[in-house]
C-alpha cells in the first residue's frame, strides 16, 4: 500500500501547463538599461516627446534609487544589465481586423483557451491580449466604443487619448513611490487602458490577458482605469508565462481612479510560471496596484488568485479619499514547493466614514513561504472609519510556512478596526473522511481547498471563477502530506 | 461477505490487532463488545483502510476481492462505510456538495451515471426523513459546530445516501442521549436489508437493545476471545470484562 510520501512523490505537481513557447519572430532590444534604450523604446512605441521626457525622468529618479530588502522573501540578485526591456512579436503595423494579426499569435491564445475569433469569444466579456509587450488584439472594441467606453492598449490610449493619459499617468501611484515604480515608468511597453464615462455600466466584463512569451525579457505593464462619475466597470486580467530555466522580471503598475459614485472590480487570476519543484526559474512578480475611491461614495475592489511565479511582492491597495468610500480585497494567494510570496493590501482611510474589507487567504503547500503583510491606516481626519480584516493561513504538509505581518494604524478614536487570524492545517483526517466515502486525494484536497477560498472564489467573475477554482486544484495537486 | 482470517495490525511498532477471525453474512449485524483499548477502533479503521497501522499478517476477503490491496477511496467505492466514532469538520464544504461529490464518485466506478442536481435533491429528501435531519443542517459546512448528536445522526445520513454492502458503526453511541440514539438506531434499522450487513462497534449493551444483533464478539487484547447471540451482550452488561479477560488469560497462560 502506498504511504503518503509515495504518493505525494508520485504526484509531483502537474507540469505547468503553460510552460510551452512559441516561435514568432519578435523584434527586441539589446540587453542593457540604459537612457538609450529607454529612447529605443519610446520610439518603437512612437510616442510623443512628452511621454519620452516622462520616461527619462522617471529613468532618473530609478537609478537613485535602492533596491528594496525588507519583504519576507529570498531570491539572487537581479542584475538589471541583463535583461531585454522590449520584445515585441513582429507582425503588421495596423490592426484594422482580426485577419491582420497572425495567425500563429491568435493560436497561442487560443491554446490558453482564449479565443480570440469572432465565432468563438467568450461572450460578454472584451479581450485585449498582450504579448510580451505589445498588445495584439482587443476585442468588442467598436459596441463599447458606441457607450462612450474607451477599452484599448495603453500605447493606443497614448496616440488617441493623450489628454486622458496626461491626467491621470502617475497620480495614483507617483513614479517616485517605490523602486519598481520608477523602473516600470521608465520602460513600461504596453497594457490596457480603460475609461468608462459618467453614468455608464459597462456591459460586459473587460479583460486583458498577459503573456509572456520571449526568453529573458522583463514584463513591464502599465494599466490605468478611470471610471467617472457614477459609473462601473468589472475588470479582469489572468497571465501566464512560458517554462524556462532564468527567471524573468514582471513589474507591473496599475492605477485605478474612482470618481463620486463609481465603482470598480477588478479582479487577477495569476498564473506565471512558478520555477520547477527545485525552485529553479519562474516569474518575478513585484507588482504596484493602487485605487483611488477619489469621489464620494466611489468603491475599489481587489480580487485575486495568485498560484504562479518563484517571487510574489504585491500589495493592492486603496486609498479612501472620498466620504463614505470602501476598499475592498480579497485574495487566495497559493505558494507550492519552492515559492515564495509576500502580499497584502494597505487601506488607507481619509475621507469620513470610510469603510473597508480585507479577506486574505494563504496555502501554503511544499517548502514554499506565503507572508500576508497588511496595513490599516486610518488618517487623522478620518471620522468613523469601519476596517474588517481576516487573514487565514492553510498549511499543508510539514516544510511549508505562513506568516503575517498586520500593521495598523489609527490615528482617529472613533475608528472600529477588527482583525481576526486562523491558522490551520489539512489534516490526514480530513483527507481520510473523504477517502473513506469513495472520494480519492486529489479531489479529496481540491474540495477542502475550494471549501477554504470559496468566500475569495465567489468575489470572481463567474466566467473565472471555475477557471480559478480548477487552477488551485493543479497548482496543489501531490502537496498532502 | 466479509472474511477476516487471523488478521494483525499495528502502529508506531506496537501491535494491537493479533489474530481476528471473523466471517460476515449478507444480512447479519454483528456486534463488536470489548474494554478499552482492545483493539475495536483499530479493527474499524484497519478495515476502512487507514495507513496510520501497517497490517503485519493476516487476509482480508471482501465479496471476493483481496480488501488490503484496495485504497481507502477503492473501498468505499466497493461497499464499505465507516460511521466515525469522531466525525472531523471540514470548513467550507457543506454536507450536500460533500455528499454529491462522493455519490457521484462511486457511482462512476460502478458505472451508473453521475446524478444531476434534481434527481440528488430528490434522494436526499428521501434519506433525510429517515435520520429527522433537517435541510439547514445539510447546507451548512460539514459538521462545524454541530452537536454531538448532530454529527452522528450525520454519519447515518451520509450511510442512507451512499447505501453500502458493509456498514462499521465505530461507537455511533458514544455521547448521545436516548432520543439521539432511538433516532440513529431507527435509521440504521431501516437501511437493513439482506444484501447487506453491519459491524456495530461498542461499549454498551443500550444501543444493542435498538440494533439487535445476529452475533456478538468479545475483543479482548487484540483478539476475538468469545462469540455468541445478543444474549451475551446481556451477560457482559451484567457481569462486566472481568470475567471474560480471566478466561482469556487462563487460554494464552
């Protein structure tokens, strides 16, 4: 009979399913970081002179910069010198139709179970699909456009809408905020850009779906959303990246911007390549996500389900400037044999009764390390703010560990901050409850993990939410021992 | 049904099973007496297929199969069930999703096709009357914050559900009080019938007096050391162990 270390042996995760890479021709820069290439960039992008100076400042600002050493995570020195800042697969200058884009590039997405054809979309729910740098292809673009909804690359954003972008480029997360900030606001190549006017429901989800495909390139995304005055809008973005042995650098920023009365969902089912079970490769993921509940009433939620990556450093936060404005995270963050992972949210309270919510729930499986660092501030002025927060840790197996880090704040006496923590472990009696009624092991532990995330899984979009919980059953699988 | 030739067990090095002869029918109930720590449990779960005990000798034949080849799951999904004598919580997995997984599970293996959701509702309405267990308890999450008596009306239910050829009730008696355990009783009772049979593990005569056996054996020091009717249930419940274990250690003295 076969004892759980067999099994578990057995069972080594499932290969990553989306380790495979295509062969395209790309068009990329040398290796190197230097004020050259941040031109070299801006160029291929074609961008006016105004977003090149803003490039360079930013470049300068990087480089007085230090590297950041305080999260709960390890990982070799990243050498900076050695990384393409721009890959992007070549292919024809305009996108009038999908029959433009190559068809190799709409057969990756297809393999990622992304269609981006017309017969076989996911109806109710636009696509931007970005590789590597550039974005490919965005769908549904025209019946939003008839709402008034701008839904298109940021690099599109920057020719069509610049005086949008001149706006809000850098108001929510300042390009001096931190070092990855300054890094990604000096050669950030593409990402969405969404603008939902006043008094507009967007009709159908918006997603944009990342992927990195080049060998040794950094991913660095630039996302800004706007939602005007009493408007809402359900965002999503998932991505994955091919096998390889290097790690590579994904430093993304996303500015959310909420106006009176509007409210934005935005949710992240992240799969990147997590390095092989000897912790070797796999994505860096240091990532800046910020909202602004800027209006009163105004209201940011942040979902994810982060079960990819070697490194994960991210931190999504919300600022409840308005009156009565509420932040919201939720998130199921899963570590497996050698990851790493060091996330949180910060809810910073400004504005009066503010209200905010935090629901974090760590796996941790293998020898992998899931840190949940969060921060609940609440600013002088800021009468009778309301703060929820629970963070759960699940533990499986023996040479895992979850830790937390809560820091809060208060700086008025008549907030009302709750904290509460559990810790627990899957335990054999569990697994053999369900064994012994005809359930085997592997679906015995997705539906204790399913059990365990469903209040984080029923914030998704239901189109993701079964893709979300079909992914933290493969990125768990073998993990019980 | 079930043949159990000289069967040894132990765990952590220490031998707790050593030497069970027993022989089940379709049809009868057979109840498992004995003091603490003779082995009960550890004959409940060597059977259920918990790997915690290694089994060091013996054989095990279920309706023809070698049952100590098969895994856990492959055993229920065979026929038997394992009433816990301390049903574990799972957070978040409710009673009904718990149950549908598991259904459908076995009946994949036995080639049935997977129930949809309205012919499930209807058999768990079916099986709920049989154990007075109400709709609220099934939507919450397994056994978290249920009362004792809950949980083991609970096992029953979850028994009526997935209907299996060999049921072992681990100490279902333990921590209920009479109506709890009229109510357990008259469930099991009702799913009897002669294709199947039962294993009743306990300490007291009580629960024998509702689920009456075909046999009773004494488990003494990891062994059967008396077999009869129901009446020597009766005797113990008089009597005691004492009796029993001079016996026994007269026999191995």
């Amino acid at each position: 009979m076969r004892s759980d270390e067999q099994i578990l042996e057995e069972l080594t995760n499932k290969e990553y399913e989306h380790g495979w890479s295509v062969d395209f021709e790309a068009d990329e820069a040398p290796f190197g970081l230097n004020e050259d290439i941040v031109k070299f960039i801006s160029l291929k992008k074609d961008e006016p002179q105004w977003l090149l100076d803003w490039r360079l400042k930013a470049f300068e600002i990087w480089k007085g910069m230090k590297e950041p050493k305080w999260p709960n995570v390890k990982y070799p020195e990243i050498d900076y010198q050695n990384i393409k800042y721009y890959s992007a697969p070549k292919q024809k200058k305009n996108l009038e139709s999908l029959n433009d884009v190559d068809p190799e590039l709409i057969e990756t997405f297809e393999k990622l179970g992304i269609s981006l054809l017309e017969q076989k979309r996911l109806t109710g729910v636009a696509v931007d699909a970005v590789i590597d740098s550039v974005s490919v292809a965005t769908t549904f673009k025209d019946t939003l456009g008839e709402l008034g909804i701008i839904f298109c690359s940021f690099s599109e954003a920057v020719k069509e809408h610049p005086e949008l972008i001149k706006k809000y480029l850098g108001s929510v997360v300042p390009v001096n905020d931190n070092y990855y900030a300054a890094l990604n606001s000096a050669v950030f190549s593409d990402g969405s850009f969404c603008y939902i006017p006043k008094g507009v429901r967007c009709p159908m989800e918006l997603s944009t779906y990342f992927r990195i495909n080049a060998a040794n390139t950094g991913q660095f995304e630039r996302t800004l959303i706007v939602a005007e005055d009493s408007s809402y809008v359900s965002y999503l973005e998932g991505c994955t990246a091919p096998q390889r042995d290097e790690n590579q650098l994904h430093a993304a920023v996303v500015e959310i911007y909420a106006a009176k009365d509007a409210e934005v969902k935005y949710s992240t089912v992240q799969n990147w390549y997590p390095g092989d079970k000897n912790g070797k490769g796999g994505i860096y993921n240091f990532v800046t996500k910020r909202g602004i509940c800027f209006g009163d009433r105004s209201k940011i939620s942040w979902t994810q389900v982060e079960t990819g990556s070697a490194v994960t450093w991210k931190y999504p936060s919300c600022i409840l400037k308005g009156d009565y404005s509420v932040g919201e995270f939720y998130s199921v963050a899963v570590t497996n044999n050698m990851q790493q992972a060091d996330t949180g949210t910060k809810m910073i309270h400004i504005g009066k009764n503010t209200k905010s919510r935090i629901v974090s729930k760590g796996i941790s499986a293998g020898k992998s390390h899931n840190s949940y660092r969060g921060q609940v501030q609440v600013m002088k002025r800021a009468e009778n703010a309301r703060n929820h927060s629970q963070c759960d840790s699940l533990l499986m197996g023996n040479n895992c560990g979850a830790h937390t880090f809560p820091y809060i704040d208060i700086e008025n006496k008549t907030a009302h901050v709750e904290h509460e923590a559990t810790t627990s472990k899957i335990g054999e009696d569990q697994i053999f409850y369900c064994m012994q009624r005809g359930i085997d092991e592997e679906s015995a532990v997705a539906l204790i993990v399913n059990g365990y995330a469903k209040e984080v899984l029923n914030q998704l979009p239901m189109e993701f939410a079964v893709e979300a919980q079909k992914l933290l059953a493969l990125t768990l699988e073998g993990s019980v021992g | 049904m079930l043949k159990i030739k000289d069967l040894k067990a132990s765990i952590e090095e220490k031998e707790i099973l050593r030497g069970i002869n027993l022989e089940v029918k379709p049809g009868e109930v057979h109840a498992i007496m004995g003091p603490n720590g003779s082995g009960k449990s550890t004959l409940a779960s060597v059977l259920a297929g918990r790997e915690e005990y290694e089994v060091t000798g013996g054989a095990v034949d279920f309706m023809g199969s070698d049952l100590l080849e098969l895994s856990a799951e492959e055993r229920a999904r065979e026929g038997i069930f394992l009433a816990f004598q301390y049903p574990i919580e799972i957070p978040g997995v409710t009673t009904t999703n718990f149950m549908k997984t598991a259904l459908n599970q076995i009946r994949e293996h036995r080639g049935l096709e997977k129930l949809d959701a309205v012919a499930f509702l209807k058999k768990m309405k079916e099986k709920m009357k049989l154990v007075e267990i109400d709709q609220s308890l099934l939507s919450r999450s397994l056994n978290e914050g249920f009362s004792g008596g809950e949980k083991k009306r609970n096992e029953i239910f979850q028994m009526a559900m997935l209907e299996p050829k060999l049921a072992i009730l681990d100490e279902t008696d333990s921590g209920l009080d009479i109506d709890a355990l009229r109510i357990v009783a008259n469930g099991v009772n009702a799913l009897k019938s002669s294709d199947n049979a039962t294993i009743v593990v306990t300490h007291y005569q009580r629960l024998l007096d509702y689920i009456v056996p075909d046999f009773v054996h004494v488990l003494y020091n990891g062994r059967i050391v008396k077999s009869g009717t129901k009446d020597l249930a009766l005797e113990l419940e008089e009597k005691g162990y004492d009796w029993i274990k001079a016996e026994a250690n007269l026999e191995t003295a």
